[in-house]
C-alpha cells in the first residue's frame, strides 16, 4: 500500500494552476517540468537563438504566473494561454527592436536529424534545403509566419493556434493554406515531384 | 484528427483519401503527383525541424524559486497542511484514501491488542499458582515441624503406638472417581501425631479419634484451624492437585 504517491503528475494543467494559486509549490514545480524544454525550444526558435534571452523570457513568463496567477482565465486551456503569452513576449520583444531578422527565424538547420544514420549527401541535402526554408519563410508576412511555425514547428494544433492568436479556426486555416503553398511553391526545385 | 488539419491527409496514401477529404485539399494539390510532392514537403519539414532538446539551467529554476517562495513564504504548519493533500486525495475513494487505511489498521490493533494480552495473561495466572504451592508446602513443613514437638511431648507422657495413618478411609468424601483420597503427608503427620486411635473403637466415618488432651487440642485446633483455614481459590485448586497426585 503507497501512503505517499505523488499524484501532481495525474493533474491537468488548469488544477495545477488553481493549486498554483494557492501557494502549492509541488504544483508549481510539476507545471514547470511540464513546459520548460517546449519553452525554451519556443523562444530560441522566435528569439534569435539567444540562450540567456530565452532563459529570461521564461523567468519572466513564470514568474508572472507565480505573482498573479489570477491572470490565467482557468476556463481556458492552460497550454494555449502560456503559448498566447510567449508569443506576445516576443512581438514586444520585436517591437523593442524595430528589427526583424528575416534571414534567421530561429530555425536552424543545425537542429536534429531524424534520422543520423543518412549519408553526407543526404545532410548535405537537407543542410541546403533548411536554408532555403528558412530564407522563405522569411519572406512571408508575420501572421502567415508565425502560424506556420505553431503549426509545423511547435506541432500545436489548428485550435491551440486559434486560441493563442486569438482567431478563428477558419482563419488559421486559410493562414496556413497560404503559408504551405507558397512554402511548398518556393522549394520545389528541392523535390522533383512537386510541380503545378 | 481535428476539422481543418488538411495537413495530416498528407500522412495518408492519395487512393485512401475520400472524395470529401480531395476536395478539401483541392487549393493546394490537384493530381495525385501534387499530393506526393505535398507529402514529401512535410516529410522534409519534420525531418530537418525537429523540436531540439532544450533545457533551461538548473540556475533558472532557482531563480524562480526563490520569486515562489517570495510570494508565498513557508509557513511553519505549511508542511502538516502539504501532506493534507497527500492523505486525502479528492480524486481517490474513501475507502482508498492513505489516511483511512491508516486510521483502519490503528483500529485493528486496538482491537487485536485485548486478544494479546489475555494470552499473555495465562503464563502469569501459571506462575501465580505455583507460588501459592510453594506457599502451601512452606506452611505445611512448619506445621509439621509444629506436630512433631508437639509428638515428642506426647510421647515423653504416655507412650502409646502412634500407628502412622496410610490411609484415611472417608467414603463420603470420595473423589469422582471413586478412589479413597489419602491424606497429603503434612496432614497425614498432624494426625498421627495428636491422635492414638484406640484399636477397638470403630467409627463409622473411619475417622479414628482417640482421647486428646485440652491442651494438645487447642493446639491441634489452631493448627487445623491454619490448615483449613479459607485459601484462595488458586491454593486449592494447588491442595486438590496434590491430593490427586497419589491416585
């Protein structure tokens, strides 16, 4: 018989944040454990791939949390709440900048292949075709971009991305419709089987 | 998968697809050729961009510890009330919950606790009639140290047989099983030492009584007066073993 079991781990995130609220701490770290990788992918990604600024974002992000959990309407889905946060953290971040890198969105081609077991002209291949990538979806406008990115990148879902943006499910649609065909328009030298 | 995710028809092989699901996806691919081509773009997308695995400093949570702390500080019954939540958990039954299955096994050693002890009981109540013979036995030697002064002085006055009584024949207080009782030794000795039975006389209780003086019967009295004096129940039940010893 367990006396002691640590049942954070079966809580969703809306009760984690309700006992956030109360000063619960194991609440508070099992939220963190939940988030903090997919954070900080996030903001390196949106912020240039600067480690300390995104470790910042997200002391900031959680510290925000801690200090007003009254801030997260607990009728809404935890996940699409924190993603809508970072990505206003970010734009004014952009704003504060007044620049916005188009050659680098934080993606990388650096990042990991899948599959390391491909011969060097694969990764030759794929080295290329991640900077062609990149360099394309910097040419898009930021709402095609950005939706783009949660979708494919973030992996969110069409309804995650709605709620963070504060759109409609038709809309990150057609978005993303016009972010995949000129994305997929752009680099079809890279695969000759796509063709119009 | 959700309305709208067009794009995960693409992990799908163009033939499965339904007229409905061609249709929705129409605007991006018109021939199966397109679709392949399609697929093979996402296939690159996931490939090359694959969520790296980024994890902040330990110093970050530190930090954000120290903040939590700032605005909640520990309070000193803050732990008592953080097991609260660990006892009772609201999403487990009743009879599921830490607390009551501890309170329950509490309840059962309360009771088994009763069961315990009277077995440890018996042991004592053993040892206690064992004392109450050594008592009776230790009684009965002065008693018989007692009678035999008491014989010496009768027998300087008037010697008469003292015929040492093996049996004392008291068919009315036979045991259950019908056997003649014999006297135990300190009561046999008593008696034959302040008692000459005359060897005509023939009572009908087969107690031979022969002639005492006052003296040695206020002494014998007193004695007999010690020796069936009421004794608790544990020291009788210690004279009826020894009674029964013999048979």
């Amino acid at each position: 018989m367990k006396l002691i079991k640590p049942t954070y781990k079966k809580f969703s995130d809306e009760e984690l944040m309700v006992a956030l609220g109360k000063g619960d701490k194991r609440a508070f770290d099992e939220l963190y454990g939940r988030y903090d990788k997919a954070l900080m992918a996030y903001f390196m990604r949106m912020l240039y791939r600067d480690r300390e600024l995104a470790e910042d974002f997200i002391h900031d992000l959680f510290a925000k949390l801690i200090r007003n959990p009254a801030l997260f309407d607990t009728t809404r889905s935890f996940k699409s709440w924190v993603y809508s946060v970072a990505n206003n953290m970010c734009k004014n971040e952009y704003k504060k900048r007044e620049v916005r890198k188009n050659t680098s969105n934080g993606l990388d081609s650096n990042y990991n292949v899948k599959d390391e077991n491909r011969g060097v002209l694969s990764e030759v291949q794929d080295r290329q075709f991640g900077e062609d990538f990149e360099r394309c979806l910097g040419e898009l406008d930021e709402k095609h971009c950005e939706v783009f990115t949660l979708r494919h990148i973030e992996g969110l879902s069409i309804k995650e991305i709605a709620d963070i943006l504060e759109i409609s499910d038709g809309t990150v649609k057609s978005r993303l419709f016009y972010a995949t065909k000129y994305l997929a328009k752009s680099l079809e030298h890279h695969n000759p089987l796509l063709t119009r | 998968m959700e309305t709208g995710e067009f794009d995960k028809l693409f992990e799908k092989n163009y033939g499965d697809l339904s007229a409905a699901e061609k249709a929705s996806i129409q605007d991006l691919v018109t021939s199966e050729e397109e679709f392949e081509g399609m697929k093979q773009f996402y296939a690159q997308i996931e490939q090359n961009f694959a969520s790296p695995d980024l994890e902040p400093s330990p110093r970050l949570k530190s930090r954000l510890d120290d903040v939590f702390h700032e605005v909640y500080p520990k309070e000193s019954g803050a732990r008592l009330w953080a097991l609260l939540p660990v006892l009772i958990p609201s999403e487990k039954k009743f009879h599921q919950q830490p607390l009551v299955r501890i309170a329950a096994i509490l309840v059962l050693a309360l009771l088994l606790v009763p069961f315990f002890n009277q077995k440890t009981n018996e042991p004592i109540q053993h040892a206690q009639v064992n004392e109450d013979k050594a008592e009776v036995e230790q009684q009965d030697s002065q008693g018989a140290k007692a009678a035999n002064t008491n014989e010496e002085a009768l027998n300087e006055e008037e010697p008469t047989a003292s015929i040492p009584l093996a049996e004392i024949q008291v068919p009315n207080t036979e045991s259950r099983s019908g056997r003649s009782l014999t006297a135990q030794p300190g009561l046999s000795s008593l008696v034959s030492s302040t008692v000459s039975p005359p060897p005509s006389f023939d009572h009908p209780d087969g107690v031979f009584a022969g002639a005492v003086s006052d003296a040695d019967m206020s002494v014998a009295s007193d004695e007999i007066a010690m020796a069936t004096k009421p004794k608790p129940i544990a020291r009788d039940l210690a004279i009826l073993d020894l009674l029964t010893a013999t048979f």
